[in-house]
C-alpha cells in the first residue's frame, strides 16, 4: 500500500474521532498492516474511499471492522498483578466494610471500562469469588465495556488459548475456574456471570450507568490526548460512589491532574479515589463535561446483549452464562441504560466477616 501524507493526515483524523486514539505519521505502519484487507472486504478503491465509507456509516459493519482495526486489545489476566493484590487486600475490603451498614451492604458494582477481550473483568470476577466466601448471595455486577465488537465477541465467549491461559492463570485457578473446550479453556458460569458486556465509547458521557465501587481503566488512556485524558479522568470520578477506588495502568497515574484525586499506595500499586470536596455530583460530572463527545457522535454505544446476571441468578438462569455478545443492531443505533449498571435495591444487610482478608 503507497500511502501519502494526505492518506495518513484523513485517517489519522478519523482513528481521534472514533476512539480518541491518537495516530500521527510515525503510524503509517499501522495502516499499512491493519487497512488493506479492510479496503479489500469492502471493495474500497483506495484509502479516500475507506474514510469516506466510514464516516458516512451507511454500512455500519465497515465502522465496526474499522474500528477493530485501529484499536490495539492486547491484555493477560491478572495484568501486572499488584493492582489485583491491592483491590483484594485493600481497596474492596474497605469499600465492603463502609457500606457494611448501609442498604446496600452486600452490593457491589464493578466497572472494566476497557475490557478487551475479557481477561480483565473475569480477573475481577475470580478476585471476588476468592475474597468473599458466599459471594452467590450477594448482589455483584461486573460491567465490561469496550469499543470494538471484536473484543466483545471474544469476551463473551470467554474461550482462551494455552497461551493466553499461560499470561496469568496458574493451574491452580486454571482448574477451578475454566474447563476444557474445544480450542482452548472456558471460564466457568460462576465467574462468566458476574460478567455482563456491552459497547461504549469513553469518549462519550456515562449516561445511565453507575455509580460503581470500583473501577479498572486500564491501559486505554494512555492512548488519548491530555484534554481528552483529563476530561475521561473526571468523568470516572463522578462515576465512583463515595469510597469507590479507580484502578488505572501501571505505566499511567493521576499525579498531573491536581487535587482531584487522592493516590493511595498498596501492595507495590497504587489506586485512586477523588477527592470529593473538589467534585461536583455524578450527574453533573457527567453531563457538563466539555470535552466528552455527544452520544450523537459515532460510533455511539449500544446496549448489553449479554446477561446481565449477577452470580445469585446465575442460579436460577443456566443458560444466561452462556449467551454470547451479538451486536443486533448497526452501531448507529442510539445508546441505551445497560442493565448490568442500573443500581438495584439489596435487601439483607451482612456482616463483612465473611471476607477471607
Ligand atoms: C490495551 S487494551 C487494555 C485492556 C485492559 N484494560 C488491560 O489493561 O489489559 C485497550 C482497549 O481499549 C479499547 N478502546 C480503545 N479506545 C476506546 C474508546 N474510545 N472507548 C472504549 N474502549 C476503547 C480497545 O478496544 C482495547 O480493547
């Protein structure tokens, strides 16, 4: 493929008003690796063609592949570990021992808010079974979310292969939380129902989900430019409920965006929660942002099409675990609450004690 500047100039404008993603000449390689087979699954004539198809959306599967394309999903399970350490030891035993007395004492939501191809929110799912002995009584939502369809199908169907079996998962939880499938390991019902998965864009404001105790958004910003960072920062504080925790990648950190944020330094990671006298409310937090693209702006979110089934009626729908992520609908269509995040009332109160710390 013979790229010009102008070539790269369109697309790299088209990959920063898709995803954010900041792609400059020093890409080029990118497109000259990702796109070609695009323009040839599409009958594009050359790259013009491409941007244009793309941006009109008058094919929404060619945004999509699109968009698979210009995104780069690589994860592992239980990813540089410390964070993981740090959420099981301290963050969520904290959260849980706060909301001890409120109504909501044997809630919890969690948010993967870039989860690719899923190692991350079953990560959490497995952390949570192993914190909390009877944790099929509570209420527990994970929420993962993610830009491209790819990386959501792939979620779903939770099937790994030994190699990406072998980034994180030891025999020990290899055996109790996957079994043998054809092609590789599937995660168990108990943790893949925990787990529900739905298209967003970070780029756009949470309308309609939150807020929740702990979120991991990780490893995506570091993809985005500083407004757009610092905005999508602020966004997630206002997600957060009052003693939630934000997780972010190792090689990111909150330092430069003032006092907005309280950096809390645990088993060799470092975790944050907002400084609240400094936040506005959720709501607020979310709608004024000057920065975060109008839902209008493609490609919009979609709802979950996955359960959205917490490990108590896990139980009593067998096959919901097994519903695959089935984009239904053109990415065109307009964003709507996923059901994994809506607040639901919790009944009993519990005593934190069952917690293995
Ligand atoms: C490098 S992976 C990180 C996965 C996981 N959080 C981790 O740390 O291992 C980055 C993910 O961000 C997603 N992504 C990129 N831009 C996004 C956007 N604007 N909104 C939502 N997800 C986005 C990509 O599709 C990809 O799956």
């Amino acid at each position: 493929m013979k790229l010009t500047e102008d070539d790269i100039a369109r697309v790299c404008r088209l990959v920063d008003e898709l995803a954010g993603i900041q792609w400059d000449a020093s890409k080029a390689y990118l497109i000259e690796s990702r796109l070609p087979s695009l323009l040839r699954d599409h009958q594009c004539a050359d790259l013009t063609d491409l941007v244009s198809k793309v941006r009109t959306n008058f094919n929404p599967q060619i945004r999509a592949d699109f968009v698979d394309a210009i995104t780069t999903r690589e994860t592992l399970f239980f990813r540089d570990e410390s964070p993981f350490e740090a959420l099981r030891h301290k963050a969520l035993p904290e959260i849980i021992d706060a909301k001890s007395q409120s109504t909501w004492a044997r809630r919890l939501r969690l948010w993967s808010a870039a989860c690719s191809s899923g190692q991350e929110p079953y990560s959490l799912g497995i952390v949570l079974r192993e914190l909390i002995d009877d944790i099929d009584n509570w209420d527990v939502q994970i929420l993962a979310t993610d830009l491209s369809t790819a990386a959501l199908a792939s979620a779903s169907k939770g099937v790994y292969s030994d190699f990406e079996m072998s980034r994180g998962i030891d025999p020990r939880r290899r055996d109790k939380y996957f079994h043998k499938v054809a092609g590789g390991w599937k995660i168990c019902d108990e943790v893949r129902s925990m787990v529900s998965f739905a298209q967003r864009n970070l780029l756009q404001p949470f309308t309609n989900i939150g807020p929740f105790d702990v979120i991991f958004c990780r490893n995506v910003a570091i993809y985005f430019e500083m407004p757009v960072k610092k905005d999508l920062f602020e966004r997630l504080a206002g997600a957060l409920t009052q003693n939630g925790a934000l997780f972010v990648g190792s090689s990111e950190s909150l330092s430069g965006f003032g006092m907005r944020w309280k950096a809390l330094h645990h088993c060799r990671s470092i975790f944050y929660q907002p400084n609240r006298e400094s936040l506005g409310p959720v709501a607020s937090v979310a709608a004024t942002s000057p920065i975060a693209r109008p839902t209008a702006a493609p490609p919009p979110s979609r709802p979950v099409t996955t359960p959205a089934a917490s490990a108590k009626s896990a139980a009593t729908s067998p096959t919901a675990s097994t519903k695959p992520f089935a984009p239904t609908k053109p990415l065109a269509t307009t964003a709507r609450t996923p059901p994994a995040a809506t607040p639901r009332p919790f009944a009993a109160a519990a005593p934190a004690s069952t917690m293995k710390r």
